[in-house]
C-alpha cells in the first residue's frame, strides 16, 4: 500500500490540507514516510548534500564552531549538535577535525536531533565509536552552551503558503479534483493572526511556525548557557514566490504525484529565521562559497589535491567548485549564524556592521 490512498481519504474525511499537514504525512507518516522508511542521501539516493560532495565542507565548519569555543572560553563542557544529520557524515567530519584543537574533543558532548529511527540507525554506523547520542527534538538537549550546526534541516520543515487575491489573503491547500490531488486556495482570510508584508496581487507569503519555534529555542539556550550556531540552506530574505518542490533521484518532480516517495523542500525564509533570535546576535546572510572560502577551503582543497592524480583530482576539483561557486551551491546556498551578545562573531560570516 502507498501514502496517496491514505492521503486521499484524510481530504476526503476531513478536507483539503494545508501544504504543512501535506509535507508531514509525506515526510514522517510512521509506515510509508520519506524518512522514517528510506535513506535518500547520496549518488544512488534522491540528493547529495555538501557533506557528502566532500569531506571539506565539514572540517571547515568544524573548525568554525571550534573557533567559536575557544573565542568563548573553551568551556570544560558543552553540547556539540547537529539538527537533522542526514547520514552522519558531517558530524564525524567535525570530530575528525575537531581532534587538532586542543581540548575540543574532551569538552564536546556530541548529540544527534533525529526524529526518524531508520535515520538514526545509518547515523549510528556512520558515527560508530564517537558516543554521538540522539534526541527527538531539540528542547531535550542538555542544557549546556551550545554549538549547534542545521545543514540542509530547515528547508524540510512543514510551511504554510498564503496568496494574496484581489479581496485579501487565502492559504494555498491541497484538495481533489476528478479524484486527483490538486492544488487550490481556501476560504479568504479575515486575519492572518500576524504581520502581513507588502504583497502584490499573485505573491505569496510564506510560514514555517516550526521553523520560528526551533530558531527561538537555540535564542534561548545560546542566550542563557553561551555558544554558537551556524545555519546553512537554500533561499533568501523573505519568500514571495512558490517554492515548494520534490526531488527524486536527483530530478525535480511533481510534488502531488507521489506522495511520500520523494523529497519535498522549500526555500528558506532567512528573515522569519533570523526574526526569531531576539537575545542573541546574528550574522548578515552570507553565501556559503563566501563563507567556506574565508575560513580557507581553497588552501585545504590545494593540501588534499597533493598525490591525487587523473580521475580522483577531477573528482576533488570538481567538488570545490561545486560547494563554492556562484553558479553551484556558493551563491544559491546562504549561512545565518548566531553568536551570544558579548562573544566574538564566528568566522567566515558578514557581520551586521560590516
């Protein structure tokens, strides 16, 4: 049995879905979920994040955040978490850099925020022997000071559309038509219960009030015990556009044909993001091949090219640039990070004031 028959008698019981409830049954429903039944990373997966194009990408931000540690006193003991860890690759890339700072290792206590158990699993071989603990959610963390990483995490959070009409604002939902999914708008909306930014005719607004709260809860625990937390995805300063999307084996598909058997993401709001941080200080967005190229990932690519000859240099060649320029992930891809009010800010970001 697939999700969309199950999918079809909820709207057919209960009514058209807001694209949120949509994206968790998609997503999470416990027997036919896109993660709580398939592992999609990777070349034979649906995509490839920046932590499997290359082991670059997370030894530069473990470096960072190790950084940050240190610029903050190197506390004896901290947490050291990584929201969503996909399979583990870049939290084990963190630890392995992580061991030529001094100290960095003996204070991290590594914790894993993993809602789906097939996940935890590949992330547990992949992290085999390095005590990496998982919680469901973040408000379990130990309350210690946090340096925190969210790579590729919040772009797989559920999100609200709502489109603004001649007569006022109503919320993009999914409903049937000929017994088929089908996209349409719900009743007009007095009041959305929230700031309502200047729209045009057609444009949308976009919200992922599960995105807000997480955001709001690293403010809080940065803000009380001290730390750092580096946010890294696609999208931009304010959505307007439609963005909702599914990918399956590296190709774009209809995000209605096939529920629950291909990945579905939309771009991040950075501003509702960084709105949410009211006790901490946060970066200016900065593109990630900006960033990664501040904190030396081209002379680390120039160390590891050494002793690599034909197709394994083009390989390594070809996955700096993909991470880094303009016309790959570098400009596509944006870091947020965010620092405790009187630390320094973590390298590779733009400052506010810069």
């Amino acid at each position: 049995m697939s999700l969309l028959p199950i999918v079809k008698r909820q709207i057919e019981g209960f009514g058209p879905l807001s694209i949120a409830d949509y994206m968790t049954l998609c997503l999470l429903h416990p027997d036919h979920g896109y993660y709580t039944t398939a592992t999609p990373f990777g070349r034979t997966g649906d995509f490839v994040t920046a932590p499997e194009i290359s082991q670059m990408f997370g030894e530069m931000i473990g470096l960072a955040l190790a950084q940050s540690w240190l610029d903050q006193g190197a506390p004896s003991r901290f947490c050291l978490a990584e929201l969503g860890p996909g399979r583990g690759s870049l939290m084990a890339d963190i630890l392995r850099v992580g061991k030529s700072v001094p100290g960095f290792l003996a204070a991290a206590e590594a914790w894993l925020v993993e809602a789906s158990p097939a996940l935890q699993k590949v992330q547990g071989d992949t992290l085999r022997g390095a005590n990496a603990r998982h919680v469901d959610q973040i408000t379990a963390l130990p309350d210690l000071p946090l340096f925190l990483i969210a790579n590729e995490f919040f772009d797989a959070l559920p999100i609200r559309q709502y489109q603004r009409t001649k007569t006022g604002w109503r919320e993009r939902v999914i409903g049937l038509k000929d017994n088929e999914l089908h996209f349409g708008l719900g009743p007009e909306i007095a009041d959305l219960g929230m700031a309502t930014p200047d729209r045009s005719v057609g444009e949308l607004l976009q919200t992922a009030p599960a995105a807000s709260a997480i955001m709001a809860e690293i403010d809080r625990r940065i803000a009380s015990q001290g730390g750092a937390a580096l946010i890294i995805d696609y999208g931009d300063q304010g959505i307007r556009d439609n963005t909702f999307q599914a990918v399956q084996a590296h190709q774009k598909v209809s995000t209605l044909t096939d529920p629950g058997r291909a990945d579905l993401t939309a771009h991040v709001d950075f501003q509702a993001l960084a709105e949410a941080c009211v006790e901490v200080t946060h970066s200016a967005l900065t593109p990630q091949g900006v960033f990664l190229e501040r904190l030396g990932i081209t002379s680390r690519a120039t160390e590891l090219a050494r002793g690599l000859t034909d197709q394994a240099l083009e390989n390594h060649i070809a996955a700096h640039r993909r991470l880094t320029h303009p016309e790959e992930m570098g400009a596509l891809f944006k870091v947020l990070a965010l620092w405790a009010k009187d630390a320094p800010p973590i390298a590779g970001v733009t400052t506010n004031d810069a």
